[in-house]
C-alpha cells in the first residue's frame, strides 16, 4: 500500500489572514469544489437563481452568529480568487445540500449509500485505556482538501477541512477533546430555520476545554438541519450526540462496549423525527451500522481492531470502506474519501486519503 497526503496548513493572525493563508494554499481547489457543490445541489434540485439567493443569506447568518467566521471566509475569497458567494456556497454545503434532500425527498445515490460511519470509546473500551475515537468520511470524491493547525481559545487545534470551507468539520485539539461528523436528515429539517450551521459548531467544539463545553455548542436550539456528533474528551470520555430541528439526545459510552454511530437517528422516537427516505428498505446506513457493531460493538479494542474496520469490504457497495461504482454518472459519485483515528490521549491522529484499504495511515500530532 502507498502513502497519501493531503496539505497541512499552519494558519495564525487575525480570522481574516487565517482565511486569507486558506485561500492561497488550496487556491483553485476551493474554486473547484465550488463547481463541484453546486452542480450536486442542482442534481437535488435547486435551481441556480436559488443556490444564489440561499448563499448570500448564508453570508448573513455567519456575520450574525460569528463575524470571526465571516471574516475567515472574507479571507479564503480573496486569498483563492473566489467570489465571496461560491465560498459562502461552500461553507452552507451541509444545510443547502441535507434541506434540499429533505425538500425535495428524492436524495441522491450519495446520501442514500454514503455517509459516515465513526466509533469511540474510552477505557476499558481500549487495551491500552487510551481515549479514541474514529471515522470514515464517504463523500464526493472530486472534493479536495487539507488539515488546518492553529491556535484558538487557548488551545492547538488540528483539523480536516475542505477547501473553502473554513473550520474544521472532524479534528482534535490539545485539551484532548475530539470531534467526528455524521450527515442525517429528517423530514423536517429546513433551510427557514436559521440555526447555527454545523461546520461553525465543529469549529467551535475544536476550540472547547471541556466536554461540557463542546456539547453545549453542538446542542445549541435550533439547527435547521440534523447531524450526528461523536466527541470524546481525554479526561471525561465519549458521548455521541443526535441533534435535529426538534432537540438533542446524548448518550455516554459506559463499560467496554464503544459508540457506534453511522447516518440514522438510533433514537427517533425521542425526538420526534421523520426519516422519510430511510424507509424503503435496508439503505447502506442500517448496513454499516450492523457491520461495525459485529466487528468492534463488543470491547476491548486495540488500534488495530478499528483501522481493520475502517478497511472493511464486507456488503460490497454498501461496505464501511467504499469505492466509486463507476458505472454511475460522476455527479452521483460517492466513495470513503477519507478514514481518520484520533487518539485524544496522546493528542496524534492516523488518517488515509481515500479509500483506507489503499493506503498506509499517516500520522500527525496537534502540536506539531
């Protein structure tokens, strides 16, 4: 197997000259994406006029939640060349893309084969009592990328993000608190709700002391859009957190047994939601679900257990490391782009750039 790597970005200075360093490192990358995102959210059935009119309200919202935020995308638009919309486009990507879905009902091959699939646990869960906490990123393969490494709150961030986007959506930081991220939706999440969006809460989870901390911002009322948190803490352990426009369920890992969570609600009962797309049959979420419970839900495990599941092939197209199906359209394309394991004890995570089963994990450490 081969080495991949991906940009990692040392970015300092004020919200607009970190963006402004983002923007020139991915440079056409973040154009690219752009292009790439848009003509998915058409494929989902947004015309341009309203992706256009959707951005520009996003770049209201950022301002109102967090002018910091706002700047750094001010910066990534200049440091890359890229109009001010198209990166807004790019940061709303989630909320434009899952509210669209929703609107729509008729998700793409990506939604309904792909997401996300993470596990954590902390002591006994590990052999070595490490706190860790692990996901594969299925997304679209022609998106690019890199890690960011900063200083922010007080603490060392390092974090994935896409270019143009400007914080980290799955990192981990020098207090020893980790995030991953898994897309949901429900029937009711909607673009009129002008909830914090979710790659500014992963950024501010990335910026927490404390596990409290990080789930008051993930919990924060009221998202318009679902998704699914796995945080785990170096000193107080691993929660993983459901959020849609109706409220938040918690659970704590407790014993040897981890947290297992791919793109379903687990609790949808409490929360009063509607997975109206999930309802036709076994979709790849159920699949990986099972699969990483048969492999890793009994503990303890060592590091090599969860990289083995990362890689993991079994169920074909509906397998926990998936490849294109390239008989499909390319603007239906959806693959593991990324597997990541974070040991939030020893501060260090090991990622693969595409599918794991390619490649060697490469390691990296936040105060590097």
């Amino acid at each position: 197997m081969t080495m991949t790597q991906i940009p990692v970005i040392e970015v300092s200075g004020s919200p607009y000259e970190r963006g402004l360093t983002q923007g020139d490192v991915f440079g056409a990358d973040v154009a690219a994406n752009a292009r790439e995102y848009r003509s998915r959210i058409r494929v989902a059935g947004l015309s341009d006029a309203e992706i256009k009119r959707r951005s520009r309200d996003f770049i209201t919202r950022c301002g109102d939640f967090d002018p910091d935020y706002l700047a750094m995308m001010e910066g990534v638009s200049r440091g890359s060349g890229t109009e001010l919309e198209d990166v807004a486009m790019s940061n709303a990507r989630y909320e434009l893309l899952y509210t669209t879905w929703s609107e729509f009902g008729r998700p793409t091959i990506a939604s309904v084969k792909g997401e996300c699939t993470s596990v954590g646990a902390t002591s006994p869960g590990f052999t070595d009592g490490a706190v860790r906490i692990a996901q594969n990123w299925d997304w679209f393969p022609q998106i690019k990328g890199g890690w960011l490494r900063y200083r922010e709150g007080g603490v060392n961030v390092l974090g994935f993000t896409e270019a143009g986007i400007v914080g980290p959506k799955i990192g981990l930081n020098s207090a020893g608190i980790g995030v991953c991220l898994m897309g949901m939706g429900s029937s009711d999440d909607t673009w009129q709700v002008a909830g914090m969006p979710v790659h500014m809460r992963t950024w501010k989870v990335l910026s927490s002391t404390t596990l409290a901390e990080a789930l008051a911002t993930v919990s924060l009322p009221r998202p318009g859009c679902s998704a699914n948190f796995l945080i785990g803490s170096r000193d107080e352990g691993v929660i993983n957190v459901e959020t849609s426009p109706h409220g938040t369920v918690t659970t704590h890992q407790n014993g040897s047994d981890p947290l297992i969570h791919a793109n379903h609600f687990l609790s949808p009962e409490a929360l009063g939601v509607d997975q109206s797309w999930l309802a036709s049959g076994r979709q790849s979420t159920f699949v990986r679900q099972e699969r990483m419970e048969t492999l890793l839900g009994t503990g303890p495990l060592d590091e090599k257990d969860v990289e083995s599941a990362l890689r993991d092939h079994e169920n074909a197209e509906l397998s926990l490391c998936r490849h294109v199906v390239e008989e499909e359209p390319p603007e239906l394309w959806s693959s593991t782009a990324m597997a990541v394991h974070m040991n939030l004890s020893e501060g260090h995570l090991r990622y693969t750039w595409g599918p794991p089963c390619e490649s060697e994990f490469e390691q990296l450490h936040v105060s590097e």
